[in-house]
C-alpha cells in the first residue's frame, strides 16, 4: 500500500473534477475512483469521498504519514529487540 501524499491526493481530486457533474453522488465512475483511491492507500471511505470532495486533504495526509511512521518505528523496534534476544541466547553444541 502507498503512503497517501498531497500529489496523490490531488491527482484523484483533479479525476474527479475531470467527471461529469452529479451532485458529489458516489456512484458510477467517481465511486470506481473512491474505491481505487482506498484500495491505492489504505483510507476509509469517508476520507476518500472527502479527498475526491476536495475537503481536508491536508488532515488526511499528515494522518497517514503520522502512521506510516509509527508503523515504521515499531517494526525497527521490533526488530531491535530481537536482535538484542538473539545476542543474549548461548548456544551449546
């Protein structure tokens, strides 16, 4: 899954401006573009509706980098510790 950026979201704005009008509906072809938008980038649907809405886009990326980053930090993490078992072990043959 790619980390949802403001070029990003943006792009997937400016598709849905590039539709034809029908009311901010989610159906047809801007619902194919909100569907594609989660499954690219892992958001809800209301955060994808409000990115093709053009609304709190901004809210939306610093979230989604915030977790990327948290995310990366505990795998390091995790990955530290086991190391650090790993150094602890003695093994006997």
């Amino acid at each position: 899954m790619e980390i949802l950026t403001r070029e990003v979201a943006l792009a997937y704005r400016e598709k849905a401006r590039a539709l034809p009008y029908n009311g901010a509906q989610d159906i047809g072809q801007r619902r194919a573009l909100r569907l594609e938008l989660q499954a690219r980038c892992g958001g809800t649907e209301l955060e994808a509706v409000n990115i093709l809405n053009g609304n709190n886009i901004d809210d939306y990326c610093t979230k989604h980098l915030a977790r990327a980053r948290a995310e990366g930090a505990a795998v390091a993490q995790g990955a530290a510790r086991r190391q650090k078992a790993r150094r602890g072990r003695r093994e006997w043959y």
